[in-house]
C-alpha cells in the first residue's frame, strides 16, 4: 500500500512506450530503530518510472536505465518530474555499466564490450565492440583503457583510444569466476567467486598484473568505493553472502576486511556509496541506508519499505533511484533525501 499523501501525474514516453510518473508531495516512513550518534535520512517518494529494471546508474541529470537488453535515457535534471529520452538494444542482456562522458560502456554478456554514443540521448547510438571470450559482467575505465571482467576469462584489457574499434592489450586469469571491477584513479578493484579480490594499478609498467590478491571475500557479488572527505580512496563495500562486507583500503594492495554488517532483509542485492553512507538495494526490506562514518562499526541510519523487492540502487547528492519488481514487472522509484 501506498503511504498517504496528494498526488499529482504526469504521462511521458517517447515513440517505443509511454510511462506514467506519480508524485508525491508527503509520504510517512515506517520507523526505524537508530542509533543515537549517527544522523537519522529522512527519505520521501517522489516520482515512479514505470517498467523492469535490473541497472540503475545516475550521471549529471540523466538516468541510465538497463532491463535486459535494453539501455533507456531519462532526464532527471528535475527528478520529481523525469522525462523519457531514448533507448538502444543490444543483442545480449547488459550486465553492467558505465558512463563516462557522452559514452556509454556495456559489459553485455556474451557480445562482449560495447561502446555507445549518447551526445544525442534521444537517440542513442553503438559506436563500437568486441568479443570478449566468455560472459561480459562489468566494465571499469581508466583513461583509454577498459577493464572487462569476464565470467570465463577473468580480466581483460581493452584499448578504448578508438571508441569505433576497441582491441585486447591483455587478459589476467582471475581463480573463480569474475563478478564485478571498479576502479578509481589508475587503481581498479575486481571480485570473483568465490572468494576473491584484486587490486591493478594501471599506473605501473609492463603487463597487466594484480600488486595485491586475497581470498578474504564471502562469495562477493559487486564492488563499490568510497573516498574520504579530501576525496582519496580509503574504503570499499562488497555485497555478497547475505552481508555488507566493509574494507579498508589504506593499504590498497592489502584491502584489510574490518566489518560486515547484515541488513535488515537478510539478503542485500546491490549497495552504492555516496560519501559516508552505503545505500543498500535490501530485496523484500527495501532501501537501508548504512552509516559507514566509523568503517568497522556500520549503523543503520534510515529505511524506505518499497511495494516490491528492491534490486539495485543508484544515488545522487539528493535523491536515490532505486529498481523494484522482477524482469517481467517493476518500476524505478525516486526518492528524496540528503546522505
């Protein structure tokens, strides 16, 4: 059931579909128990984007929105009223990923790595893409070069100089299987199942090697970092095992593990980081937002129960979008609220 409060809707689409956005102007959240020393987040629903999701990214006023094949733009730039742009399917389900600029990289499965231009969000084009040997999960970018992780050949490195023609410089077998890599400056950061680690830094010379590799990892499934006030990297946050698993990155070729933190739903789905606070995709619960100021004592700080199970979240300064339902039904909510 929906919280009380007026409503007002608007009808948007483009020549594929039309979506029905609701706006809320006041909505109660259920009580969430909290700790004293951290700040309680006060979230408040105020827009739906009607169809399946199972990716969310936010980037400079757009919303990137994956379900199955198909990557579809919104203008969020006024996030209680969002406007549908364009849309592009690719032959294979997009797993994974990333905006950097007017490009759009997507770690799609077996097709690989593809390279999409949205200079014209209303009508995204494929730039280019290559085969990758196995299954495309995620993608991570440095510069002109690419980081795929693959679920059969582990990393590969992708030259990306040439967005029209992107071409292997090298691959690094991974033990399990590669689920997810992320970077920040020249360093990136990839998982694999069932227990596994890696840090690269591109910065070094000569093949690509991981400098760190650890086993400490509780059948990971996604990665996100977080950087400090100054804005240097100092930690990162693994989903996996029915917990959030919380790393120091000090060292970070020695990420050292100092806490894991299980959400109220028992089973997290997908985290992201803005500052402090790791906002949490928690399946059948919802949203959970997790105080991370002290990294080896995460606290609960605030909760928004959704009408379908969440799966994967996204997060602005000021809003959260997060994907409910399953593959044949859902919607993306939009949620107010500072973190």
């Amino acid at each position: 059931m929906m919280p009380r409060g007026r409503s007002t809707a608007w009808t948007v689409g483009n020549s594929r579909r039309r979506a029905t956005i609701i706006a809320l102007s006041s909505l109660a959240l259920a009580p969430v128990a909290l700790p004293s020393a951290a700040q309680s987040v006060t979230l408040a629903q105020v827009a739906t984007i009607h169809g399946p999701a199972h990716l969310v990214e936010v980037h400079g006023g757009r919303l990137y929105v994956v379900s199955e094949k198909t990557l579809t733009l919104h203008d969020v730039s006024k996030p209680e009223a969002p406007v549908t742009l364009g849309s592009l399917t690719l032959p294979e389900k997009i797993w994974g990923i990333r905006v950097v600029g007017s490009l759009v990289y997507a770690a799609a499965d077996f097709y690989g790595l593809a390279v999409i231009d949205v200079s014209d969000p209303k009508a995204p084009v494929l730039r280019g893409r290559i085969k990758t040997p196995g299954q495309a999960k995620n993608v991570a970018i440095i510069g002109t070069t690419g980081l795929v992780a693959d679920h059969m050949s582990g990393i590969d490195i992708i030259d990306v100089s040439n967005p029209a023609q992107p071409t292997v410089k090298d691959s690094y077998f991974l033990e399990g299987y590669a689920r997810d890599v992320t970077s920040s400056g020249s360093l990136a950061f990839a998982i694999d199942a069932p227990a596994g680690i890696y840090t690269f830094d591109l910065a070094k010379s000569g093949p690509v090697e991981p400098i760190g590799a650890q086993q400490s990892a509780r059948a990971p499934a996604s990665i996100e970092l977080g950087v400090d006030a100054a804005g240097r990297l100092d930690l990162a946050v693994l989903v996996g095992g029915g917990l959030l698993q919380i790393y120091d990155l000090a060292k970070p070729a020695a990420p050292a593990k100092v806490a894991t933190f299980q959400t109220p739903g028992t089973r997290p789905v997908r985290a992201t980081l803005r500052g402090r606070r790791a906002i949490v995709a928690d399946g059948r619960e919802g949203v959970q937002v997790v105080d991370l100021s002290t990294p080896s004592m995460p606290s609960l700080v605030g909760s928004f129960k959704t009408p379908a199970p969440a799966r994967v979240v996204a997060a602005s300064d000021t809003h959260i979008f997060v994907a409910t339902g399953n593959d044949e039904e859902g919607e993306v909510l939009v949620l107010a609220g500072r973190f």
